[in-house]
C-alpha cells in the first residue's frame, strides 16, 4: 500500500500542546518546551530555508501521487516531512503542506470511492488503536502502487492510479498485459477493489534486502507512454480493500480469492492482543515474501459506509512501520584529518541518532574526493544508516542549503607520503599518524593514538624514533604507566626487521620487504637489485630513501634493533 503522503495533522494550534514525531520515537512537546529546543539562528534565512524544503516536499508529493513513483524514499521523505513540520512551529507558521492538485493538462479519472490513505503511528499509539477496537485483522503494507479496480458486468473497465485520492491516470490499457489482473470476473453488479501493484520478487527479506526499488519499477513500467508489446509476469495485486464487499472480513477474503485475487485470504490474520501484532510485524520483517513491504497495517471491522471515505481520512486502518534502517540527520560539522600518507578524509559530526540501538554522532564521509562528489556542507541534511558490519554510513544528501560555502582546503595541497617526517605546528595529524602506524606495525601494546599525540604535543617526540633514545625515555614523568610503556617499547628490540621498515613506511610490497634482512642493504645497489623491482618501485624507493629524516630513522634503528626473532 503506498505510504500516506497526505496532510498530515501534526501541530493542533500554536497554544496546544503539540505532538512531534522522528523517526519511530513520538513525545509531547509544549510551546515552553519548544522554545527551548528550536534555536533558529537567522529567523529570515531559517524561514527562507524552510520555505524553500516546503516546495521541495510538495514537488515530491506531487510527482509520487501522480505516477506513483518516488524520487526520494519513503523514509527520508516522512523525516524531513516532521523537521519541515517541527521547524514551522518554531517559526510560528503553518505546518500543513498544500493539498496535491494535478494538472489540468493531463487527463484524470475519477475514482469512484476514494483512496483516504493510512495514518502511521508509533508503538505506543498501536497499542492505544488496539485497545480501542473489537475486531482486528493485520496485513503486510505492501510496498508498490496503489490502483482503483472497477469491474462492471464481470468485466475489468478501469484502473486509476491513485493521484490525489480523488482522481488519478487511468491506466485500463496497461491492466491488459498484467496477467495477475483478472480480466473478467464472475460477479454481474458493479465491483470496486482498492489494491496495490508489486514487483513480484524470489525469497525477498525486509530487514535483510529493504525496498531494492521495487516500487519504481512498477511506477518506470506503468508510466511508459506506450503500452508494452508483452505481457509483464513480474507485477502482481494485492486487493487491501474491498469497500462495498461483504462485511463480513472472512467471508471477504474468500471472495476474492475465488475471484481471483488469493494474496489477500493468506496474508490477513486475525488480532486478539497487541501481542500478536508485534509478533505478525516482526514475521514480516524477518520472513521470505514474495514482495517488498515497509510494515503492517491494521483494520477495524467492520468498514464504515462507502459514503464516509474520504481522501486522507481513515480511522478505521492505520499503518506500524518497520524500524528505520536509514535515519536522516544534519550535519553539525565537517573535520579534514590528514593520514599519515597525506591523503586526506573527511569526517561529518551529525546531530545525535539512534539505528538499531545504536547512537551514532559520527560518520565517515570517506576521501576528499568523495567528500567533493558528495557535495556536502554542515547544515545539509544526510540520509545515514549501517553496513554490514554495523558502521554508519552516509546514503544520499536528501538535502542541500541554498547557499554554499566551501572551506579553502589549498592548505592541504601540501601534504603527501613523504611530507611530515618530523613535527612541526601545521603536521601535527599527519606526523602523529606515523608514529601510530609505527607502534601498530610493531605491535606495542598500550601506546595508543591518543598517547602517541600526547607525546608529540608535550614531550618533545619530534622524529620518528625520538621514542627510542633512551634520554627522551627518561625524559618522561616517573609513574608507573610510564614505566609499564617503556617496557613494552624495550621489547621491540628484536621485532622483525620487516615490521619496522612497513611501520616506516616503505613503499614496497610485502614479499619484498621480509627479502630485506639488512639495513645495509638499502645502500647497496647489488642487493636492491637482487629485490627485482620495477621501475616505478625503484622510483619510489630511491625517493624514500632521499629524505634526511628517513635515514636518520634508519641510523637509530641500525641502533637499537635486535637480528633475532622475538620469543613469547
């Protein structure tokens, strides 16, 4: 069933007390309450901006009502909806989107009950639903687009997409190459069945596959001008609404699967207690389908009369979503760290969220390069959810402020794998990032990057083995961490040759440095050719080995290292 993108009744007067909604997580939220949390800034450029997503929002209603396809998702869409909704209380303004009106050039159909959509709640307001009603059946929301059915004299003469609710496209002459689409029925009287289209799909798992698109699918399929020359196995029907059938909700579904439409009689349960429903949503969440959904819904039987539907008006069916796998957030702040190869990432601080139980305030935006692509600044907004293995990540940029204003990063244009060998004031993150990569590569435990910074900043460790030399190791306050982490450095004596020269950085490929089992071989020409490198390796290496820093790190190493392995 398509998402309800109507207007929605968020703020019930200025003086209420309002109600706001992120995400799964809902509070009441007074006038005091609010003033406190909205912190606008720039009143003029806050409301420039908030007019600006205003249009936006009503833009993507348009087209999703129209054609049924979505040019941002239902997530990111319902999110910015209630920031939309929470930043015209702020303002004092109204947080009501204009009603979708469709164009007078294009030709509409009249739907001859309305579609009135599905209010969305929260847990807490399902368990309020439910407690309220007698009998209760539970679907899966189906995720696709939703059409109108008319059937008169058992025969198929219209679908209508769903539009405003009102009047949508009629597409009768699309329904012909949709084989799950009865085309004739044995029923005489006049037969209007409210459903949505699907992408038919193998052993698809929400939680595990989310929407992967498929209801622009159906949308790309139906809006093509022409009709195919074929017809498409892939879409199917789920009938959600039979508004004039029998009232009698068992009797219903069997009708409709004797008619033709069997999804309906299998996915529809009967609720005793709100405990079934969290049961029903998680099945669906968690199970093979045959069709993407994005949550259930709940019916009240029986329906009140055909004469009380009305667009964006339902009481008696209401939506639970899925948790949210993507959550949209603001960016706070953009830092620029340098590595210690000089290439530099960028990471975004976000306003505070929740996915999955876990609380994210930071999120990789990756290379410089990919940060450029991205086009992103602090105060867009960013569409962030988890990988696989549970980092956060940045999806989509779902929305950009008006005005830009890029930071001058011609500072970083100085960096690169050879600068930094030793601290200065502007090589602070790079030179620090060394020195990591040098503990790491040898293993020493305890000497973290933190401590590695602390040394750099208040104990003078300006080169790369200044650690080594014993006067600085003195140097050092006397307390025993101190002296646990000098042990710990002591033990590197004997490390593989090979560890300290990857730690250094070589720019050579594993297998040839463990050929190298002599410092001095790095200034004998006969040994290095002896490594069989190319050109480009020979290249890099005589670069390497140019820089001054890197042969006084060579010179102490000579120094302090051990040839023997190291035993445990």
């Amino acid at each position: 069933m398509d998402t309800f993108r109507g207007n929605l009744a968020f703020i019930i007067g200025f003086c209420a007390i309002g109600f706001l909604e992120i995400g799964n997580i809902a509070f009441a939220v007074s006038n005091i309450e609010l003033d406190e949390r909205c912190k606008l800034g720039s009143i003029s450029k806050t409301e420039r901006e908030s007019d600006r997503l205003g249009a936006q929002l009503q833009q993507w209603n348009q087209v999703y009502r129209l054609s049924g396809n979505s040019q941002i998702s239902d997530e990111a869409y319902d999110q910015l909806l209630h920031q939309w909704q929470f930043l015209r209380r702020c303002l004092r303004l109204s947080a009501e989107l204009p009603a979708v009106v469709l164009s007078k050039k294009v030709q509409l159909t009249k739907h001859p009950i309305p579609h009135t959509g599905l209010k969305k709640l929260t847990e807490s307001k399902v368990d309020e639903w439910v407690d309220s009603r007698r009998e209760i059946w539970l679907q899966p929301k189906v995720d696709g687009v939703a059409v109108t059915l008319v059937y008169q004299k058992g025969y198929l003469i219209s679908m209508i997409s769903r539009g405003n609710g009102t009047e949508g496209l009629e597409w009768r002459g699309k329904a012909d190459f949709i084989s799950a689409i009865p085309k004739q029925i044995d029923l005489q009287n006049e037969v209007i069945l409210q459903g949505e289209l699907f992408w038919q799909l193998n052993g698809h798992i929400q939680a595990r596959d989310g929407g992967i698109n498929a209801r622009n699918k159906i949308a790309g399929w139906l809006m093509r001008k022409k009709n195919p020359k074929k017809t498409e196995p892939n879409i199917g029907i789920f009938i959600w609404a039979w508004p004039d059938g029998e009232s009698e909700p068992e009797k219903q579904f069997e009708h409709l699967d004797l008619l033709g439409f069997p999804l309906v009689k299998k996915y529809s349960h009967k609720i005793e207690n709100k405990a079934q429903v969290k049961q029903w949503r998680e099945h669906y969440y968690q199970s093979n389908l045959p069709f993407a959904t994005d949550g259930i819904v709940l019916k009240s039987y029986p329906f009140p009369d055909v004469f009380a539907w009305q667009p964006n008006q339902n009481s008696w069916a209401v939506a639970w979503k899925y948790p949210l796998r993507s959550v949209v957030s603001e960016v706070k702040h953009l830092q620029f760290k340098i590595g210690r190869t000089g290439r530099v990432s960028v990471v975004a601080t976000v306003s505070p969220i929740n996915i999955e139980g876990k609380n994210i305030s930071k999120v990789s935006v990756g290379s410089l390069a990919s940060w450029e692509k991205k086009d992103l600044l602090e105060g867009d907004k960013v569409m962030v959810s988890l990988s696989g293995l549970g980092t956060p990540k940045i999806d989509d940029v779902v929305w950009r402020l008006e005005t830009r204003v890029y930071p001058d990063l011609s500072a970083f244009n100085r960096f690169n794998s050879l600068s930094c060998l030793t601290y200065t004031e502007h090589c602070l993150q790079q030179f620090a990032a060394r020195l990591t990569w040098l503990g790491k590569s040898l293993k020493i435990k305890g000497v973290s990057d933190v401590t590695w910074r602390d040394w750099v900043e208040n104990h003078q460790l300006n080169e790369l083995t200044t650690w080594l030399r014993e006067d600085w190791q003195n140097s050092l306050p006397k307390n025993k961490r101190n002296t646990s982490l000098i042990e710990q450095i002591q033990l590197v004596k004997s490390q593989p040759l090979s560890l300290w020269l990857k730690g250094l950085g070589i720019p050579l490929p594993k297998i040839k440095i463990e050929q190298i089992i002599d410092l001095e071989w790095l200034s004998n020409s006969v040994e290095i050719e002896r490594l069989i490198l190319t050109r480009k390796q020979k290249e890099k290496l005589e670069k390497w080995l140019a820089e001054p820093e890197i042969q006084s790190a060579l010179q102490d190493i000579q120094k302090f290292h051990v040839n023997e392995p190291l035993t445990e």
